[in-house]
C-alpha cells in the first residue's frame, strides 16, 4: 500500500472523472470475485495492486486538479457516503440485536405458553373430575329431590286449586248481590220517574185549569166592560149627537150676524176638541194593541215552557224505560 498524500490545498478536479464511491464500489465487487475464486495467484494479486495504485495515484491527480467549490463538493459526498455506510452498519447492527431479542422473547413466550397449557390441562382435568363427581352426587340426590318437589308442588297445586275455588265463589256472590242492588236501584228509579211524570203531570193540570180559569175571569171582566164601555159610548155618543145636531139646526136657523158667527166658531172648536179626543182614542186604542202583545208574547212563553217540560218528561220517561229494559 502507498502512504497518504497531504495536499497544502486543496486541488482542482474534473467533473468527469469517476467518483470516491464507484471507486469503493469496484474495490467491493473485486473483493467478492476474489472470494468467489477462492486463492488469488501470485501475479494476479500484484496485478490487481498495482492496478489500485495506479487508480489511487489517478485519483489523487483529479482531487489536485479539481477546483475549491468541487472539491469541497467531492469532500461532502465522500463524507455523506461514509456516513451512509456508517449508518447502515449501526442499522445493521440495532437490527441484528433486535432480531436476537426478539428471538428470545419468541422463545420465552413459547415456553410460557407451554407452561401454561400444561397448567391449564392439569386445572382442566382437576375441574372435569370435579364435575363428575358433582353430576354422580346429583344423580344421587335427585331421586329424592324430585320427590320432595313432586310432594311441595302438589300441596301448592292444591291450594291454588282451592284459593280458585274460593275466588270464582266470591265473584259468584258478588255478581249476585250486585245484581240484586242494580235491580233494587233501577226499581226505585222507576218509582221516582213514575212520581215525577205523575207530578209533573198534575202541575200541569193544575196549571192549565188555573191559567184557564183566569182566562175565562179575564175575558168575563173584559166583555162586561167592553160591554159597558159601548153602551157608555153609545150613551155619550148619542147624546154629543143630537147636541151637535141641535146646534147646526140652531146655526142653520140663525140668521147671517154676528151670533151665526159665534156659533160658527163654537161649531169649529168643538171639530177640534172632537179631532182630539179621537187622536187620544187611536194612541189608548195602540197601548191595548201593544198589551194585547205582549200578553200573547207571555202567553207563547208559558206554551214554550209547557213544551219543555214535556219534553223532559218523554225523556225521563225515555231513560226510565231504558233502565228497565237493561236491568230485565
């Protein structure tokens, strides 16, 4: 081998000449083709030496040749590659021991697992024998079991029986005191429908006879005064009649001067007091008409109020016939 060159600076080199790692690349596939061989010979060994020397010399030429930002580069990738194979050697290594851990570990579990499947086994064996001698113990107390519940179950069975029994004779019970209470209440309903229509009928009665009785004492009073007040009218009539007629013989009579025409004016004055005594007349003769009315307005009310009444009464009598078909 050649001692290291030490360069005062560092030198220019060509773009184009081969890099530090295809160097180190050729070097690696040589090694494995002489591994492959086997011995190298003698002059084979010189050869490859001297040709190494001789691409190491080369190198060295471009590295002087080269330029500072070029060099600077080569030194950086130089670098970078000794880094690369740096790191992959340390990889190589924290993967080897992690290989071998987990080898281990593999193993360890292995051997656990087969810990505890031989545990397990003698567990299950122990838990199996413990089952069998739990089912021959149950088949040996079921005999006696299945008595003791057959003869629980029986007693029960027939004390339900007899609370059925029991019950379905209550309800029997209650089905006919209830009964007996709904008929003894519908009967009493009857009756009292029965004594309201009845009573409600007599009030009606008494009613109508009372309403007719005062109908026919208020038409008595009206035809004796209708009466009276038209022979009074007749009485006065005729005599205003003949006093009028007495004066326009008396006025007709006269002769023309100054008494014809007092008697003129008297004549007029008594058209006039006439003219009132008709308008007051027409306006008693509208208060009658308008109590007349409203006579029949309260009288429709009464016959209104009649009619409700008996439509209450139909529909208790309705209701009472309703119940009495139900409680049938």
């Amino acid at each position: 081998t050649l001692p290291p060159t030490h360069y005062p600076a560092p030198p220019r080199t060509n773009n184009k000449s081969e890099s530090l790692e295809h160097v180190f690349e050729n070097c690696e596939k040589d090694a494995k083709a002489a591994k492959r061989m086997g011995i190298m010979k003698i002059e084979e060994f010189e050869r490859v030496k001297a040709r190494m020397a001789q691409q190491h010399l080369e190198k060295e030429t471009q590295i002087q040749n080269l330029q500072a930002e070029e060099q600077r580069l080569l030194y950086n990738n130089a670098a970078i590659t000794i880094q690369r194979a740096q790191r992959g050697h340390l990889g190589r290594k924290r993967a080897k021991r992690i290989r071998d851990k987990s080898h281990t570990m593999i193993k360890k579990t292995k051997a656990v697992t087969l810990l505890q499947t031989r545990l397990r086994g003698i567990l299950a064996r122990r838990r199996a024998a413990e089952r069998r001698d739990w089912e021959i113990r149950q088949l040996v107390y079921a005999k006696s079991l299945n008595d003791i519940q057959r003869a629980w179950r029986g007693w029960m069975g027939r004390r339900r029986a007899t609370a059925m029994r029991r019950w379905r004779a209550c309800l029997t019970l209650q089905r006919v005191g209830r009964g007996y209470n709904g008929r003894k209440v519908a009967r009493d309903v009857r009756r009292g429908l029965e004594y309201v229509r009845m009573v409600n009928e007599m009030a009606v009665r008494i009613q109508c006879a009372w309403k007719v009785k005062v109908a026919v004492e208020e038409f008595r009073v009206r035809r004796v005064h209708c009466i009276a007040a038209t022979e009074l009218q007749r009485v006065y009539r005729g005599r205003r009649g003949r006093l009028r007629a007495a004066k326009v013989r008396l006025w007709e009579n006269t002769p023309p001067g100054p008494e014809r025409l007092e008697l003129g004016l008297e004549m007029i004055q008594d058209s006039k007091d006439r003219f009132e005594a008709q308008r007051d007349e027409i306006d008693a003769l509208h208060r009658a008409q308008e109590k007349a009315e409203n006579r029949i307005s309260a009288i429709s009310k009464e016959f209104k109020e009649t009619d409700q009444m008996e439509g209450e009464i139909r529909q208790l009598v309705t209701k009472r016939d309703t119940l009495g078909r139900e409680t049938d």
